[in-house]
C-alpha cells in the first residue's frame, strides 16, 4: 500500500468527473498519473479500445452514477460482486473497479518495458459485465475507522516486538519514501469526497505501509530484524496478516465512500 492503486485514482476521479467537479481532461491526467497511457476495451458501444477521456464520457452517457473500488485477494473478494468471469478477472490483477448504473466492471492490464529506471507503463482496462450487488465485505467510515485504530495498535506493537524499526536500510528507505508521500497525499481522494473518506484513507495507507515494510524488499534480503529464524519470520507474517485485511478493508471503504453516500441520498 505503499503506492496508490490505479483502480483508486480511477473510481476517485471518474467519480469527480461524474459530479462535474472535474474536467474529462483533468480526471484522465490525474488517474493516468506517471503511466504512459490508459486504454479501455470491450466498452459497450465502442468497437476498439479508447482512451480515458472518451471512456469516461462514454461511461457517463450509459448512465454511470458512480464508481467502487475493489482489491481482492486470494480467499478475501473484497469489494467484488459477480459473476465468476468478472471476480476471476479482478483477483488476477488484484484490484478493480466497479461502475455504478451501468453494470461493468473495469480490470486492469498493466503492460511494462523498458530498461529499469526507465520503464514505460500502459494500462488496459478491460470491461466486463458485473452483477448489480452489495460488493462483498466493505465497510462503513466509521466501522473503518474504528477498526484502523485497533490495527495500528496491533501493527505497531507487532512490528516493535520484532525490532522491524531497525530492520536495515532497505526498510528504512521504504519508510522514508512512505512518509515523503504521505507529506504530499492531499490530494489521493479527489474533489466531493467527505472528509472522513481522506482520513480514513490515510490512516489505511500508514497501516498498510507499516505491514509493508515489515514484509518488503529488507525482509526479502534477509533484514528482519529480531526475526531470525523461519519460524518467527512466518510468526510475523501470520500476526501481521489481519491487520493488513483491515487496511485494505478500509482502503476500499473510503474510495467507496462517494457513492455511498449517493445511495444514503447524500450529494
């Protein structure tokens, strides 16, 4: 959780362009961020894939009201609702993103080259129908926040007991680049989103950067800590893997929380 998933930026966005609180072109920057470009195929009524800006509008036209976020994961659908196809789709890419008022679902393709340092990112979303469903497992705001707050108790003791805080440099870059984020992360929810949706969000990302540290490229190179062996290491994992189903829980919950409130008859 280090990085923002794409599936975010383009349900938070998409749903700012839906409230006219955002121009096509702006929303199509913003979720293409640091990507080359963004594609999607198979949308009803176009024959090839398109870019962002008509997706949209296209999407708009069909009669979208909004869009969720889903990021499942082996034995957690989070976020999904149907069918097979769709649900087999988005556990593949690990993220995906639900359209309101239409019933399609959109599941990234991420295509990579170039040499390291340099590498060119294109995405193709890749529409499928959905089921017209409650997304499985996400909660509310609140019900989010309360469970972050207990998550990051648990995550800090945790990662204290293990000595993962002086895990080694690799560690330590990773959480350095998460607070240089974090500095810079007002903007990750976009425009019409309440205010609790951004804190919700944050703390979310906080715990998911800590789990992921703890589980990064340092534990991969043998940094880890007091965990020594493979026992303790596969301790930690094992303390550490509710905490990271609650990030990810509320992650969902606060890019849902537009169209949640749509539904409660909210603006």
């Amino acid at each position: 959780m280090l990085d923002e998933p794409r599936s975010g930026r383009l349900a938070a966005w998409g749903n700012a362009l839906l409230a006219g609180l955002v121009s096509p072109d702006e929303a199509a920057h913003r979720i293409a961020a640091d990507d080359v470009s963004h594609r999607v195929a198979d949308l009803p009524g176009e024959t090839a894939p398109v870019g962002l800006t008509l997706a949209l509008g296209r999407l708009r036209a069909l009669g979208a009201k909004g869009l969720r976020v889903a990021l499942p994961i082996a034995g957690h659908p989070l976020g999904l609702c149907g069918p097979p196809e769709f649900n087999a789709r988005a556990l593949d890419a690990g993220e995906a993103v639900i359209v309101t008022g239409v019933a399609v679902g959109l599941v990234p393709e991420v295509f990579q080259a170039g040499p390291e340092g340099d590498v060119h990112v294109e995405v193709v979303w890749h529409s499928l129908p959905v089921r017209e469903a409650p997304p499985a497992d996400v909660p509310s705001l609140g019900e989010a926040e309360r469970e972050l707050a207990e998550a990051l108790r648990d995550a800090t003791e945790v990662l204290s007991r293990l000595n993962v805080a002086g895990a080694g440099p690799a560690a330590q870059a990773a959480l350095e680049a998460y607070r240089a984020r974090a500095g810079r992360g007002r903007e990750v929810l976009a425009p019409g989103y309440p205010p609790r949706a951004l804190r919700v969000l944050e703390l979310a990302q906080r715990v998911g950067a800590l789990v992921e540290i703890a589980h990064g490229p340092g534990a991969a190179a043998g940094e880890h800590g007091a965990a020594v062996s493979a026992s303790e290491i596969a301790a930690r994992a094992e303390a550490l893997r509710p905490v990271e189903r609650t990030a990810r829980r509320a992650q969902v919950a606060a890019y849902n929380a537009y169209v949640e409130e749509l539904e409660r008859g909210g603006s």
